[in-house]
C-alpha cells in the first residue's frame, strides 16, 4: 500500500520499506554534469546497493572477497567479455584492467612501447594531449607530429597538416578532449605504425574500429565506473616490449600474462564498471548510445548557436559530443547562473579552473530529460540578463 504525503513523500508498510527507500532515494538526484568522476546510471547504483550486503547469496559483499575466488573472477571475467562484445574488440587483443589513471598511461606507454633511441609522434590538441606530450619526453625523443594551437585550440588539425616521422614507434593523439571539448570525428591513418589513443573521456559513446588501432586506453570516471580502474585494450604484438627499467607493475606483458591481477586489483571498481558495462548492452549497445548521444549533443549545441548569451567556439565539425563547454556573453553573469543552476539541481556545470566559463558533460549516464533540464534553465536565466 502507498500513500502520498503533503510534501510529496511517500507512506508504504514496513515489508516494502526497502523498496521505498531506494525510490526516495532517487527522487533526490540531481542532474550531474560533472566531467569526472561523472554521472552513473541509476539502474547500476541501484543493482550495486542491492548487491551491497550480499553478492548473489554468497553472504558476503564484493568488497570482502579474495580477488582469487571463484566469485571474483566470474565477476571480472564477465566484464571483460561483454565490454569485448560492446565494442566487437578483435581476439588479437588484450583487455586489460589496470591502476594509476589515464595519466600513469602517460609514462607507461613510451616505458613499454618507445625504444630508447626511438621516436613518438604525438598530437597535440589540448591539455590532455600536452601532458602526455611533456610526460613521455621523460623517456625519449617525441616530435609533435600535429597541433591545434594555430587555431587556438578550437579546431583539430587535419592530417594533411601532419609531419609525422619516418620511423616512430607509435603515434599518439586524444580522441576527446575533455577540458577544450573538442573531439575527433575521424580516425588518423598512419600505415603499419601502431596508433595509440586515449580515449579516457568518449569511449563507448558511439561505435568505433578497433583494429584501426594499436591501444586504446580510458580511465574509467569518465564513461564507464567510478574512479581507480582504467581499461586499456591492446594489440597482442606490442606486449613484450618494455624497457628493462620498467617496473614490473607498469609491464604490459606482466599484466596481460596475470590476468590484470599481478597484484590486488581495484576489485570493486572492476565490479562496478562490469555493471556498468551490462546496462550498456541492455540499452542496445553502443550504436543506440551513439544515436542518443548524436541527439542529446545536437539538441544542446543548436541551443548554445541560436542564443544571444552564450557561446561555444569549438570548429562545428571537431565539436566534443560528451563534454560542451560555453561561455556567457559577460562572465560577470557566471557566478548567478551558477548558482541558478545548483539551487534547480543542475550540478557540475562549472568550466575547468584552466579555460573558465561553463562546461556541461553529458556522457551516456546522462540522458536526454538533464540536455533538456538544462537547456529550460539556460533560456530562463537568459530572458531574465539577456
Ligand atoms: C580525465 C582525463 C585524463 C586523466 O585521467 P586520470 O584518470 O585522472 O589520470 C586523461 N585524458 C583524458 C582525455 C581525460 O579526460
């Protein structure tokens, strides 16, 4: 039995006490736009609450279980196969769940892949690209093949405008650039040469071609879990590679040949991303998320473009389908929309400390009704200090 109360909670009988709770609990969430640690799909919080106490009967929580036991392993096992079947990954390929970040990819990548007399073409189109740049400098000779800042990082260079070296090793660029909000629409073409792409901020929002690549890698906060777990998909051939002095934990072969489980993995991120992972099949996979992202970017975009306030200066065909940054005409108009946003429940909309303004990400856990939340309120505040 459910009663409606007059500040709109509801009554129910003890037996169902459980069930109310979690809706409750869910009427209270906000819309999050936050671009990392990010929004998770409710089913998934919801599954992992009520699997909290106790995992399928075992009496014991995902948390307390040896990363050996049975349990463990068909949990992991399980996200590796259907996170293989989202986006169709070759079985010349290993998955593999690793610690530190996207940014410890950034030296554990030429640690494992650039000779030490070698060469790395890197392209450089924001902040996340630079940092790998700088970080991989550490370890060898890399030639910034490619940059964006002749257009001011508002567009992506085509590959016409590429010098990439004769020899490299790999070749490196940022799918999405998370702060800047510019992301490629297209897939470099460089021959025989792996090319190694950190996918951190889209993976999963749309189909992709994984044989056109050497490594993919994306921390997990972004798209796909919680932070303290990052996927990195790679060709069988480029394991065995590493350096003599790279530490055993940032081996690639070491972690392929242990199961990512060398040492204790982060288990209950694994877990949650796993879930994460089955929602996404359950909602059709990645071309129906591609489909709605292609919707939910159009829908906000044509907003933004139409509007006397705000503005977003990405090039249309390099604009980020996940992460839409904008500006206010008169940025003395930012705190009050801020704080507009936060008091109705739009969350996060705040732009990185490093560009300013705004910045709405809106990953695959964030649906149409937020794109449309948000866009209500940006038309308020706007008749209101247009
Ligand atoms: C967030 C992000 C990173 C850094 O990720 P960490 O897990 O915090 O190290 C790197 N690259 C891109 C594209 C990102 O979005």
């Amino acid at each position: 039995m459910e009663i409606q109360c007059g500040i709109g909670c509801r009554l129910i009988c003890l037996r169902d006490y459980h069930q109310i709770r979690v809706r409750l609990d869910v009427s209270k969430r906000a819309y999050n736009f936050c671009a990392g640690p990010a929004a998770l799909p409710e089913a998934v919080l919801q599954r992992a609450q009520g699997e909290l106490l106790d995992w399928h009967g075992k009496g014991l929580s995902v948390m307390e279980m040896s990363h050996r036991s049975d349990e463990f392993v068909s949990i992991a096992t399980k996200a590796e196969q259907d996170l293989r079947d989202l986006l169709d990954i070759p079985s010349n390929y290993k998955v593999l769940f690793l610690q530190g970040g996207a940014s410890q990819q950034f030296a554990q990548i030429p640690l494992n892949l650039l000779p030490e007399q070698g060469t790395a073409d890197y392209i450089d189109t924001g902040i996340w690209g630079q940092k790998a740049i700088e970080e991989a400098s550490r370890y060898g000779h890399v030639n910034v093949a490619g940059t964006a800042k002749p257009y001011d990082y508002f567009a992506i260079p085509g590959q016409n405008e590429w010098k990439l070296s004769k020899n490299a090793a790999y070749v490196h660029y940022v799918a999405n650039e998370t702060i800047g909000g510019l992301e490629f629409d297209w897939v470099p073409e460089v021959g025989d040469v792996p090319l190694v792409c950190d996918m951190s901020s889209d993976i999963l929002s749309r189909p992709i071609d994984v044989s056109k690549y050497g490594m993919i890698y994306a921390g997990a906060q972004k798209n796909i879990g919680p932070s303290g777990i990052l996927v990195n998909i790679i060709r069988e051939d480029l394991l065995g590679r590493a350096r003599s002095v790279c530490p055993t934990m940032l081996n690639y072969k070491v972690a392929a040949d242990n199961g990512s489980m060398y040492n204790t993995p982060p288990a209950f991120a694994w877990y949650l991303s796993g879930l994460v992972f089955e929602w996404l099949k359950e909602q059709g996979g990645v071309a129906a998320m591609g489909k709605l992202n292609e919707e939910k970017q159009r829908t906000l975009y044509d907003f933004i473009d139409a509007s006397g306030l705000y503005s977003n200066p990405i090039n249309l065909t390099d604009r980020s389908w996940m992460n839409v940054p904008f500006r206010l005409a008169d940025d003395r108009l930012d705190k009050p929309f801020l704080a507009g946003a936060d008091e109705r429940g739009l969350l996060n909309l705040k732009g990185h400390r490093s560009v300013g303004g705004m910045r709405a990400s809106i990953y695959n856990a964030v649906d149409i009704n937020a794109i449309k939340a948000l866009i209500s309120y940006m038309a308020e505040f706007e008749k209101e200090h247009g």
